[in-house]
C-alpha cells in the first residue's frame, strides 16, 4: 500500500471516530437536568445561588474525571462537609483521589448535595484546582 491511500484511509477513520463530539462533551447521553456542569477544567456556572432546603446537582458534561471537594472550613459553622465520594474531610478526599481515584464524577455522572444552613460553600475538582476549576454556592434563606 502506498503512503497516500494509507492517508487517506486513516483520515477517513479518524473522521468516523470524533464524529458526534462537543466541545463539552455532551451528547444525546450527557444528563440534562442539572445545576452546575462540569467541563475540561471548569464548573458552569462558577457560582451558583439556592434557597435553604435545595438540592444542587453537578454533572460531568465533559470527558476526564472530576470531583467536588468542600475547602475545609470554607462553609457556614455548624454545616457538614461535602465531597464527592462521601469523605468526611477535604484531607481524606485527596487521600482517595489519590490513591485510586476514589470520589470521582465519570463523565455523564452526577453528583448531588442538599444545603440546609444559608452560607457560602466554596469547592474544587481535586485534579483540576490548579487550572483554576473552583466554584461557589451561596445559599440564602
């Protein structure tokens, strides 16, 4: 085989295979109803607002793994602390991302959290804080 057809077979290939793809990775699978999507490396929107009581949801709508980790101490007094995974500290959810990439959000997955005290929730994506994937809730009552 010479090295055009090979080309051009391969292009044809590689055009099959990205056929469908979204800049957010959201198809005709990605989870509609949701609050906060999730993408390359960032949370849409950034900060999101809710009364006391709600539930907000999170949807990866991108294609790498993420996570929703609280700050430690970044939340109201007396509200329990939240990550992806169930970890009961910003400590141990480092731990389990780092040690299997336990807590993670796959992408079409969801994650969901109710907020009952008014305050602010700050939170990140364990692989993704250092390119800037924060966010923030801000509950009211």
């Amino acid at each position: 085989m010479d090295r055009r057809t090979f080309l051009a077979g391969a292009a044809s290939v590689t055009a099959v295979g990205l056929a469908g793809c979204t800049a957010l990775g959201g198809g005709t699978d990605a989870p509609s109803d949701y609050d906060v999507g999730m993408g390359s490396a960032f949370f849409r929107p950034e900060v999101v607002e809710i009364a006391a009581g709600e539930t907000v949801v999170w949807a990866n709508t991108g294609n790498r793994r993420h996570t929703v980790t609280a700050y430690q101490g970044q939340y109201p007094d007396g509200a329990e602390y939240f990550a992806s995974g169930g970890f009961e500290t910003e400590e141990a959810a480092i731990d389990g991302w780092q040690s299997g990439f336990e807590g993670h959000i796959s992408p079409g997955g969801t994650y969901e959290r109710t907020f009952e005290i008014p305050g602010e929730y700050h939170y990140y994506c364990i692989p993704h804080e250092p390119t800037g994937m924060v966010g923030k809730v801000v509950v009211t009552e």
